[in-house]
C-alpha cells in the first residue's frame, strides 16, 4: 500500500504515525515544508519518498505542487493528523480517486 502522509514530522508525535505505518508494510510517502535534512530520524527511516512543497500557509500552491510531484506515482491513500491539513489531505483524496 502507497501512502501520502502529510506533514510525517510535526507535530512532534507524528513520527510514530508513519513509522507505525512503515512497520505493517505501507511505502510512505511523505510531504512537508522542510528540507528532507531537516527531518527528525525516525521519520527519515520510515519514508520511502519524500516530497518538500513550499510552504502550508497557501495550500492551492501546496496542493498543486504535491499532484506535480506525485505524477507518475501509485497512491491508495492520502493521510494526515494534522487538523490544519485535512482539507487539503481531503482535496487530495479527491483528485486522485
């Protein structure tokens, strides 16, 4: 299973999220606004991609940015659990099918 995760690496808990998810065998897919050397360790590990978009705070630049980068690319799910990105997470889900 191909997961897009947004924002793996912050808040702070959600590091375990992905690494979780890695665990069972899901490819990680992870998208924020830092630099990839930026990321904390365990996230790094669970993360088979990694794709930086500018920035979250103009989410129609982030949101077409992440459909740029992910062409080409097998998606079954888009997550978050960061209450600021579950729309964009929800826009995501919708384009993509």
């Amino acid at each position: 299973m191909d997961v897009v995760f947004l924002s793996p690496d912050y808040p702070t808990d959600l590091p375990y999220f992905v690494s979780g998810l890695a665990e069972v065998g899901a490819r990680v897919i992870g998208v924020g606004d830092q630099h990839v050397d930026a990321l904390r360790g365990r996230t790094k590990r669970a993360l088979s991609a990694y794709l930086q978009v500018p920035g979250w705070a103009d989410q129609d630049a982030a949101f077409e940015s992440i459909l740029l980068q992910l062409r080409g690319r097998n998606v079954d799910r888009v997550e978050t659990l960061w209450e600021p990105l579950v729309h964009l997470a929800a826009r995501l889900r919708e384009r993509i099918g």
